[in-house]
C-alpha cells in the first residue's frame, strides 16, 4: 500500500495555468484519533473514497483507501459534520515532480498550498521548491488538513 | 447499501452442532466516535474488510464495508491495540431465520450471543425466538462489540 513522502509549502496565491487540470475536492473527517490515524472521505471530481490514514510522521505515512459508491459517501457524510473542507486542486508539472496546488474556499479561502510526492525520502530531501513555493509548512500541525476542517485557518501565514 | 436490522440474545453456553461452519473472527475498532459511528478491522476466515456503522439506533443502522488486502489490514491493526476482541461464529439456520453465534474468546471466554438479521422491522418484531436463546440483548450497550472490544465482559449476564 502507499507509503507517502511528500513535502508541503504555503503559497502567496495561485493563478491556474491555461488548461491546468482542475478537480474539485469535498473531505471531512469521520474521525481523527489520539495516536494520529484519520479516517476520512472525500469526494474529488465526481469519485468518492473512504481513506485511512496512520503516522504522525512529518514525511512519511501510510494510506488505506477505498472506493465507495455515491450513495455509500451521503450515508456516511453526516459523520463528518464537525470537521469538512472544499478546495479546489490542480495538477502542475514542476522539472522533476509534480505538485499539487490546493486552492481552499469557503471559511478557508484565501489560503492554498502546494503538496509534492515523491517516490524515495531521498528523492525528498533532493527536492529544490521553485521560487513561486512560499515557506515549507511540511509536518506542521496548523497547516495539515485535519487541523484546517477542525480549526479553521492559522492567524498567521508560515509556521 | 446495507441497513442491517437485527436483534441479538444470549446464549448460556454453546455446543455447535456437528458439521457447522466455523469462522474464526478478530476485529478491532480504529475509532468510535461521539455521535455512535464506528470505524471497524474486521479478519474473517482469511478475509480482511474495513467497516464504517453509523447510527445509534437498537434495531437499523448503516454500514458500509470495503475489501482489504492483508498487507492493508496488518498496516492499519496497530491502530487498534485498545479495542479489540476474538470470536469463533457459527453459522445456524433457525425455522424461519439463520443466527450468527458468537462464541467469544480469550478474556471475553464465557460469553455466546446469537444474532439475527432481517430483511424488515416487521420480520425482525415476528421473530419468535427457539428456547435455546436466552435473555434479549438488542441495543444493550454492554453488548455491543465495541463496548466488549473495550470494557471486557459485562460482570452479570442478562441486561
């Protein structure tokens, strides 16, 4: 299953691309338990997802994702009543990677953000943000989206 | 998706009869949450599935279930360490209905619940228990799995 690596920077707003790829995305969480594991669903471009998440590691964690249908996500959306955000992403090709840019909206609108997978913690480390990239916000706890749905975006941009 | 509608009694003790079939059941509870939802790793018989329940209700609750493959199964178990029981459960066609005996295990041993499941309220209320079920459980928060997988067996039989 995916181990994930990925890297996250704050953004001083975004203008797409022409023709930039763009899904809208609705996630809440279902839970989020004291040792770090989130239980979320998201929808995102008309597919629907059950994900779990562990570790609370800054770089690396695991993630179990399935599939449901419509139905099965509005059974269980209302589960997620105190803890949902909508953003918008798009897919923007870098030299050697590709970031998701992440456009928030509603209570959180103004804030977006550029997440970059990558395949080795080495490949990670490598990684040089081009000069569009705001401050790295990698592990820290005020900007991860568990934090955003339940907390509301942080008083201050960066850490 | 399902709406299970079932009723649970329990059973003073359990001999199953010769040729039943057996499943060996471990699950454990990633999250419970507030408003009754349940997160759920359930192994069965070789099969590995992540279950969400919503509702609190005695009778009808929601569930959603997804397939995962061992490796998926053995990443998430950590995340259940402080909720989690072993159960052997027989399959066991009644007149009109088949029940789910569990005969629980390990610091649970002792204790034998059948459930029922029916395709209606109306069924589930003309269910004549046999005379072989014991004290009704329905609802009956000591009961339920996620109340065994975390508080233990509850110190009197019956409610």
């Amino acid at each position: 299953m995916p181990l994930e690596i990925e890297r996250k920077f704050l953004l001083d707003g975004f203008t797409p691309p022409p023709g930039a790829h763009a899904q809208p995305i609705e996630q809440g969480y279902i839970a989020i338990t004291p040792d770090g594991t989130e239980v979320r669903l998201r929808s995102i471009d008309g597919a629907y997802v059950l994900g779990v998440k562990r570790g609370t590691g800054s770089l690396a964690r695991t993630e179990v994702e399935c599939p449901l249908s419509r139905a099965e996500f509005e059974e269980l959306w209302p589960a997620t009543a105190a803890a949902r955000l909508v953003k918008t992403r798009y897919t923007v090709p870098l030299d050697t990677a590709v970031a998701s840019v992440d456009v928030y909206a509603e209570s959180l609108a103004g804030l977006c953000t550029a997440e970059v997978e990558f395949p080795s913690l080495e490949a990670a480390e490598r990684f040089a943000p081009p000069s569009w990239f705001g401050p790295e916000v990698t592990g820290a706890k005020p900007y991860k989206n568990r934090t955003l749905a339940t907390e509301g975006r942080p008083p201050q941009p960066g850490l």
